[in-house]
C-alpha cells in the first residue's frame, strides 16, 4: 500500500511539471550567478545538454531565444526539430524576476494557467556558456529537477562543458542525468514549421 502511494506520488509529480527526474527530499538552494545582467544574457541560447524532461523528448536541435518586452518580462522562444519527422516546433512563453534583488531567480511559464516553474541561472559568463536549474519540490517530500547547459553555439568546448560538470557536482547534483542534445545538422534549412500541440508541452524548459 506504502510502496503503490510512493509510485502514485512520483508519478503524479512528475506528469505536473514534466520533469522526468523525481527524487525524495526538499529542493536545495543552490548559489546563483551574482549581479546577474539580464540584459547581456538575451539573445539566443543552444542546449548541450539537459536532465531529461517530456516536453524535449524526441527534439534535436533545440534552442532558446531571450527578448526583452516593454513591460519588463522577457519573451522566451523555445525552437527544436522533431527527430522523427523533422519538422520545427516552436513554443512562447513569459519569464520575469519576482524579486528585483534576485534578478538570477526567473520564473517562467508557457500557459496562463501554468504555475511559473523556476529558471535559475547558476552560472554563466554571458557569451559562452550558462547553467540552468529547475527544481520544484512538493510539501518538502518529493522534488521534480531539471536542468540545462546552453551554449551561445551549437557547439560547447568540451574542457569548459567539463568543468562545469565538475562544478554541479560538487555543489552537490547528480550530473549523471545529464543527456547530450543532438546540435548537429540543424541548419540545413528543410526543417519545416508546425504548431502541433498534440505532445503535452508541460511547463518551464530553458
Ligand atoms: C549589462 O550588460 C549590458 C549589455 O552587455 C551592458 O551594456 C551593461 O553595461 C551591463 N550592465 C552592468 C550593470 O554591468
Ligand atoms: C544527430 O543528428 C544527425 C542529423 O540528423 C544524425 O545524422 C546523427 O546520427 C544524430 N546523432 C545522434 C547521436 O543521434
């Protein structure tokens, strides 16, 4: 009975927030990147690598596009090309810091009537790299964790990619989750644009 509880909970977490990776235990509070710059952070972002999430399965060259809007917030576009049928896939959302103090600390969201899920930025130096986390805990029991590494191309230094998993594991996550981004022939150009929504796009993703 215990045992069906537990699977039902992971798997009821899980589906909320499309996280694949679920683990017992509160949300940890790791360091941010310090005066975080907004500004020099827009612009476009390619994934290298990410912690498995259903709202990415089955995309390749998937990036992000940052823009700032009038009101403050950013416009976030996240773009990938379907591996099975190769066609593009775009989704908009809304990202904004709640608190001006933690300007690191981003919430965003793809559908009103989503709950902004977290975007922190760990670390990132602007026009190489930037680490990304996600974590949402429930009731301090159960946590739902994604996280990415972006490069500003679609390809990153794999001493720089090395260090930096080095640094994620010693603040203490579980890098092994980590899965590579297939970045390569995406711009071939005869990827062609689609507004399916069949496939459930849960939630925040870089
Ligand atoms: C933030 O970045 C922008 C664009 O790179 C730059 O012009 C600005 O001076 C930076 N602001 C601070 C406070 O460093
Ligand atoms: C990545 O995508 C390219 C182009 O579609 C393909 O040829 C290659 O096999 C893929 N690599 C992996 C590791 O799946």
């Amino acid at each position: 009975m215990a045992f069906l509880y537990e699977v039902f909970l992971l798997t009821f977490v899980g589906s909320l927030v499309g996280a694949q990776v679920i683990n017992w235990g509160r949300c940890p509070d790791f360091s941010v990147e310090q005066n975080f710059n907004t500004t020099a952070y827009l612009g476009t972002w390619y994934e290298i690598e990410k912690f498995p999430a259903r709202f990415e399965r089955g995309q390749k060259c998937i990036q992000a596009t940052y823009e700032l809007e009038d009101t403050g917030h950013i416009r976030v576009t996240n773009e990938g090309i379907d591996i099975e049928t190769g066609e593009a896939t775009s989704i908009v959302g809304d990202a904004y810091a709640p608190d001006p103090n933690e300007p690191a600390k981003l919430k965003v969201r793809f559908f009103w009537w989503q709950p902004a899920g977290d975007y922190w930025v760990l670390r990132t130096d602007y026009h190489t790299f930037s680490v990304v986390y996600s974590c949402q805990d429930f009731f301090g029991i159960v946590r739902a964790e994604l996280a990415w590494i972006l490069s500003r191309e679609r390809t990153l230094d794999a001493i720089v990619l090395d260090s930096l998993l080095v640094n994620l594991e010693d603040m203490g996550l579980n890098i092994n989750y980590f899965q590579s981004t297939n970045q390569t022939g995406c711009d071939e150009g005869q990827a062609k644009p689609s507004w399916d929504r069949e496939e459930e796009h849960y939630l925040i993703f870089s």
